[in-house]
C-alpha cells in the first residue's frame, strides 16, 4: 500500500474518537480520511435495513456541495443488479459505473446528473454480519482503481467496525450504570426502613428497662441480632454477588469483550439480587416487628392461612446466596396443596435458623451439602410433622442433650451466641403450639421433627 495512504490509515486507528463511543464523529472522521485518501469528490455511509431490502444514505460528504445532502435511499426492487452485487462481491470496483453491471442502474437518474464516472465501494461488517457499504464516487474522467486503494478503503471498513463496537460498548455500560444506581436505592430504601424500625425497637428496649424487666429484655435483644442477622447477611450476599458481576461486565467492557449473553446472565442476575436482597431485607423489619410485639403481648403474632409447599420455598429460595456459598442443595417434599393456619411468621423463622445453623455448623469445611425438608399429614390427630434433615458434621451425644438450651453453644469464641435453637424450641412449643425433637449422631447429619397442629387455635 502507498506510504500515504499508510499514513493516513494509521492516523485514523488511532484517533481516540474511534473509541469514544459516538459514532457519529467517527463516521465525519473515516469519510474525510476516504476523501482525502482516495482524492475523490463524494464519499458517503449507507446503512442496510434489517432485511436487507433497502440502504439508506447515514453520511455523504461533497467537495463541491457544502449544503446538507437529502434523505437518500436504495431500495432493492429498484436497484436488483446493485443489490445483488452488494450480496456476492467482497468489493464492487466500477471503474466506467455507466456500464459496470452492478451500477449501470444508477447512470441515468444519479450519476449523468451528478457529473460521477467511477465508483468504488466496500462493504462495512459488525458482527460477521453486512451491514452497509462504504462508498466512493469520482467526478470527473474515468477512474482506474488500484487494489491499494481497494486495500485502503477495506481497512477504513473495519475501523468503522470498531466504532460501532466502542457505540455498543458505551451504551451497555450506562445501561449497567444505571442498574447499578437502581441497585444501591433499593439498599439505601431498605435500609432506611430497617433503621427506623430499629430506632423503634430501642425505645421498646428502654421501657423494658425502666419497667424492671432485665431478663427479658435480655432475651429480647439476643433475639432480635439472632434472628435477624439471617436475612441481612443474605441481602449482603446478594447485592455482593451483583457486585462482582458487575466488576466482570465492565472489566468486559473494557476489552471489548462483552457479549449479549453475558450482557442477559448480568441482568438475570441482578434481577435476582434485587429479588433476594428485597425480600430478605422485608424479612428483616418483619422479625424486628414481631420481636417488638413479642415484648407487648406473645400472643399479638398473627395467624395466617398459608399452601405450606409454597411457602416453605419461598423461604428456602430466599437463602439462596447463603447455602449457594456453603454449596448446598435443598429438597422439599410436600403435599402442594396443603394448607394450614399457622403462625407463619415463626415458621419462617425456625426454617431461617436451622438452614443458618446447617450452614454455619454442620456444613463448615465440608462439599456435597444437602437439606431435606418433608411433610406427612395426620388426619387423624389433624397434625402435620414438619422433618429437617441435612448430612452435615452432626454432633455428640453429650452435645445433642443440650442443643436446646438456651446460650448453649460449641463456638462462643468464634461469635456463636447459643440462642438459635433455643428460639427454634420456644417458637416450636409455643407460638405454633407443637413438639420438637432433635437425633443426630457424628458425620450423620442431623434430623428436627416437629408436630404441629393443622390449624392453630
């Protein structure tokens, strides 16, 4: 290829407006280089439609004709020897366009009104895909193109390529930008929420104090970090998985790497992070409340009628960043049509502590994790008994006998308060007005049955 001409390609490869992102100043920026590279009089970008039946013209440039040029368009019932042309040519070389058979179309009605004799255009490329052409018209004698100049305007085609690319590449990433805002006000939102309501617990707190009731209060307090430290520590999870995600999509981004299918799994993930992050931190202010009342009256949690499969995977399904972490798979084997009145509330709860004591506990250093959920109907004594099973580390006998007790825990040092089953057995026996009873034996897992009424009273 001419030094020229070298030099000129080299120039616009690498004008920082190439990667900027707006392809309208890199397609100003490859027509004049076409015009001052080929010393021709027109140079113009036409864009094909997505059949393919039609081009518009997006850019023409006139040495001779500053005014902005009309709407042009190509349709292919017009043109069909050009189109066809466009189809099976890697470049359409019209040396005497009045009579080259992919352009003789246009002598007529474009180029004797216009003065052009010769025309050379190439095709532009996104995604192996043709998307337009690039096109060169010559005012004046008949031209001769030479294959440098075919070479020239070939590789100003794929530096029109890595414009679009840079285009896509800056929208995708504001399209994450804003995802990502809308992310962080949902957790700002939440946590608000979930700030006022621990504002109200205090005073409560400071009621119980002033009325002398130390060692509820006590209880209380343990509760309330307990139980909620479950749901807030999934929704840290969550919303710190979508920020990983995030952290891989731009650094994508920035290779020009980015594909639509990472672009979908980035944006099914974060739908599923809000998901999660949302009704875990609902879940939150919820236990705060029913802690709240707890402290008033025990017998102000509400009964609810629920479809118990539903529920019970709903629930698992909101833990999901927490036994995905610990590499865990749940099954629940339910009836799923069976409904009950319950307290549902403090199922939840009980559910939230055992999956948090599996994870924490029986499934430390350990792969292949599983929890087993099943429930059997007794019509008879209209019960249902509600079986949690997992494979983890299980325990000693000696611990087995105190698994129960209140502040009984193996990892005190390791921030282990001893309440979670504790609350699992009064929330059992009381607020579901059931039975509990726990087996396990070392590196058997462990296994809660409860037995609790249909519909509570």
């Amino acid at each position: 290829m001419r030094q020229q001409l070298v030099q000129l390609l080299y120039k616009v490869s690498t004008s920082a407006i190439l990667d900027d992102g707006y392809i309208e100043l890199a397609e100003q920026l490859i027509v004049k280089a076409i015009i001052d590279g080929l010393n021709t009089t027109r140079a113009s970008i036409w864009l094909l439609n997505s059949d393919n039946s039609e081009c518009h013209c997006q850019l023409l440039l006139d040495k001779t004709n500053t005014e902005p040029a009309q709407t042009l368009i190509l349709t292919r019932a017009s043109f069909p020897s050009y189109f066809r042309a466009l189809d099976t040519q890697r470049v359409i070389i019209a040396n005497n366009a009045h009579t080259d058979p992919a352009t003789y179309e246009f002598s007529e009605h474009y180029l004797t009104p216009l003065g052009i004799h010769s025309m050379l255009d190439a095709p532009l490329r996104f995604k192996g895909k043709m998307i337009g052409i690039f096109c060169c018209e010559h005012i004046g004698s008949f031209r001769q193109w030479d294959d440098d100049e075919c070479t020239f305007l070939s590789g100003l085609a794929d530096l029109y390529g890595r414009a679009l690319s840079a285009q896509e590449s800056r929208l995708v990433k504001q399209e994450l930008e804003a995802a990502n805002r809308y992310l962080e006000e949902r957790v700002v939102e939440r946590t608000n929420t979930l700030q006022k309501t621990l504002e109200a617990l205090t005073g409560t707190q400071e009621k119980l104090i002033e009325s002398e009731k130390m060692a509820a209060l006590g209880n209380l307090v343990a509760g309330v970090a307990h139980e909620v430290n479950t749901p807030i520590g999934v929704a840290v999870t969550a919303n710190s998985s979508a920020t990983d995600n995030l952290k891989r999509l731009t650094q994508q981004l920035e290779n020009n790497t980015l594909s639509k299918n990472s672009l979908v799994a980035f944006l099914t993930h974060i739908d599923e992070c809000l998901r999660i992050s949302s009704s875990n931190l609902d879940r939150a202010a919820a236990l705060i409340c029913n802690f709240k009342q707890t402290a008033v009256d025990q017998s102000s949690l509400d009964i609810s009628t629920v479809i118990l499969n539903d529920y019970l995977a709903n629930t698992v399904h909101s833990l999901t960043p927490l036994t995905r972490s610990h590499q865990v798979n749940t099954t629940i084997e339910c009836d799923e049509t069976l409904s009950i009145v319950t307290v549902s509330g403090a199922l939840s709860q009980i559910l939230m502590n055992l999956v948090s004591n599996s994870c924490v506990h029986g499934f430390k250093d350990r792969k292949d994790n599983q929890i087993n959920i099943t429930v059997q109907v007794d019509t008879q004594q209209n019960t249902y008994t509600l079986r949690y099973r997992d494979n983890g580390h299980g325990m000693t006998k000696s611990v087995l006998q105190n698994v129960f007790d209140p502040f009984f825990t193996t990892t005190r040092g390791n921030g282990g308060s001893g309440l979670g089953m504790a609350i699992v057995y009064n929330l059992a026996t009381q607020a579901l007005q059931g039975d509990v009873k726990a087996n396990s034996e070392p590196q058997q897992g462990i296994t809660v049955t409860f037995t609790f009424p249909l519909t509570l009273s």
